[in-house]
C-alpha cells in the first residue's frame, strides 16, 4: 500500500569492474557472459531491496547506456562515433538511414528476470521516443516530426504494451532530453500520450536537467498521459538545513505545481547524484517538507535521486540511497 514519501531509485547503477572484465574477455562463453549478467542483475536488486526503497529494478544490469541499448535494437539505425554526455561519460550517436522497425521487446527478458526475483514492486525504466529521436541524426525521414511519430507509434508503443502484458505495473519513460527544445514541448508532448496510448499500467515520466528550471514543461505537464513526474532538484539546491525558500531555492520552481493546476505526482529529486558527497537525512526530510509545502499533499510526494546513480561508484550510491530512505522516514514523522 502506498505511503506518503514512497521511495524508489531513477534507473542506472554503476557497473562494477569484474563485470565489465567478464563482458570485454573473448576467452569466456555467451553463457559464462549471461550468468554474469544474472549475478549482477540479483547484486543490485537486492542492493536497492535491501537499502529499502518501495520501487526496485536491476540497476540497468544488461543495458549498456540508455540510448545505445534500445537503438541497438531497432531497425533503421546505424552506429557512428562516440559523443560525451556528462561527467565525462559517452555514448554512440546512431543515424537513423530507414524506417524504423520494431524487431522485438528488447526489454521483456530483463523484466521477466527481475520479475521473477524482486521482493518489492518493480518500475521498469524505458528510454523515450523523444530522446532517442533527439540524440539521433535524421537521414531518413522529412521532418523530425515524422521521426517522432514512428518512434512513438511503431516503436514505443508495441514495446510499452508488451512489458504491460507481460505483468508490468509501473513503467518509467524516460525523457532527458525533454526540454532540450522549448519550441517543441508540444511534439514531446504528442510523442509521449502516443507512447502510452491504450499500455494500461501506471505511468512515470522522468526529465532531468532542464535549462530554464521547468517552466517550459509545467504548462503542459498535466496534459501528459503519465501518473507521475519525476525531476530533479537537488543539484541547483543549497546543501544547507532548513525549509525556508532560500535554503531551499532548488525546490522553487514546485509553485508551479499548483499554479498550473498539476494533479500527477512528483518523484522528487533528492539527491545530486554529480557528487560523491553523500546527503545526510535530515537534508532529505528538509527537501521532502519544503516540496510538500508547495504542492500541498504528502500522498503527491515519491522520493528518488535527480537522475539514474552510474556517475557514482557503488558505495557512494549505496550511502545515498541510504540516507534518501532514512530522510523520507523522517519527514513521515515531521509531518505525523
């Protein structure tokens, strides 16, 4: 049953070096190479289990990087070079040069894995079409729109539906790239109600690292098809105690919440996760009340890091999952 401040992680955990050793040794077999993948797939769900977040899943165990992962495995694609994204991390650029064809759930036996194994609810993380569709060249189809609507009608969709029959019962689309252009909110908008069109399990929306502090995506937020929108703020935020407007200055944007007549609830980004220094509780809880505040109703309030823990080692992310549970347990009490 739900709680208020429910917990759950964004995504991706760093993936240790004996794992990327097993996946690069041409000595070992495929099925040397799958079991290692169990291993670390069991390693990080029990790792999220057992820090105590309400929502798990396996830490992207099997996924290379959330772009080239799905491309690799949609037709109309072919790979170029590498492209830095942040913290010094990369990953292929692919130009889409055909139609793209959806060649099958490339999602589905990671899920009925962590399915099988997950003694918490289970969030499945799926890259957006919008994000796929701006991190890609174009070679292929008139407009960029065009582009958009194939992702999202031929792709997406057909994948969304599958995770859902297969038992599916949260599922996190993932759009960083969402407010990248502020003239096309409107088509990110339209690309992602297509996506989930007729899927049939709750839905969260997660948009990182916005330029202008939201306030080209909360005019149309509500308008999205999504359950629950999960942002950051802990990153523009001060590292200092307190519920006060200026301690809590990266939380401000949230008056836009009630402004725009929002209902969904927010995943609230609680931890930076571009930093090694780990949050203490009691920061958590400060975050937690001053968002609470302005959006006026606890049960609207989930609680996860600004953005997926791979930048982080694991001890590090471990540490501040840790405290973000502790810190959500707190403002439980303060507001008890």
């Amino acid at each position: 049953m739900d709680h208020p401040f429910m917990t759950q992680e964004i995504g991706s955990l760093r993936k240790p070096e004996w794992y990327v050793r097993a996946l690069r040794d041409h000595s070992l077999s495929k099925e040397a190479k799958e079991r290692a993948k169990d291993d670390l797939s069991l390693l990080n769900l029990r790792m999220l289990e057992d820090v105590g977040l309400d929502f798990v899943y396996d830490g992207e165990a099997r996924r290379v990087e959330m772009y080239e992962y799905p491309v690799r495995h949609i037709g109309g694609f072919v790979f170029t070079g590498r492209v830095r994204s942040f913290d010094n991390k990369y990953y292929r650029k692919a130009r889409c040069v055909g139609p793209v064809e959806y060649m099958g759930n490339f999602h589905l036996d990671e899920f009925r894995f962590v399915k099988q194994h997950a003694k918490k609810a289970v969030k499945v993380p799926v890259t957006g079409p919008y994000t796929i569709v701006d991190w890609s060249f174009n070679e292929h189809y008139d407009t960029r729109k065009d582009f958009l609507n194939d992702m999202s009608r031929k792709i997406l969709n057909p994948l969304l539906k599958d995770l859902s029959k297969e038992g599916a019962t949260v599922i996190q689309v993932d759009e960083p790239a969402a407010t990248t252009h502020p003239n096309e909110m409107d088509d990110f908008k339209d690309a992602f109600n297509e996506t989930v069109i007729d899927v049939g399990t709750r839905i969260s929306v997660h948009i990182c690292y916005s330029g202008d502090n939201y306030r080209t995506l909360f005019p149309i937020l509500d308008e999205l098809k999504a359950d629950q929108y999960a942002l950051e703020f802990a990153n523009r935020d001060s590292w200092n105690l307190g519920t006060d407007e200026e301690t809590r200055r990266g939380y401000v944007s949230l008056r836009l919440y009630r402004e725009h007549g929002v209902s969904g609830i927010v995943g609230l980004g609680v931890l930076d996760v571009h930093t090694d220094r780990v949050e203490t509780p009691e920061l958590v809880r400060d975050r937690i009340l001053f968002a609470t505040k302005l959006i006026g109703d606890p049960s609207k309030v989930y609680v996860n890091p600004d953005c997926g823990l791979r930048t982080r080692d694991r001890r590090t992310a471990f540490l501040k999952l840790k405290a973000m549970v502790e810190g959500a347990e707190l403002a439980r009490k303060a507001l008890a």
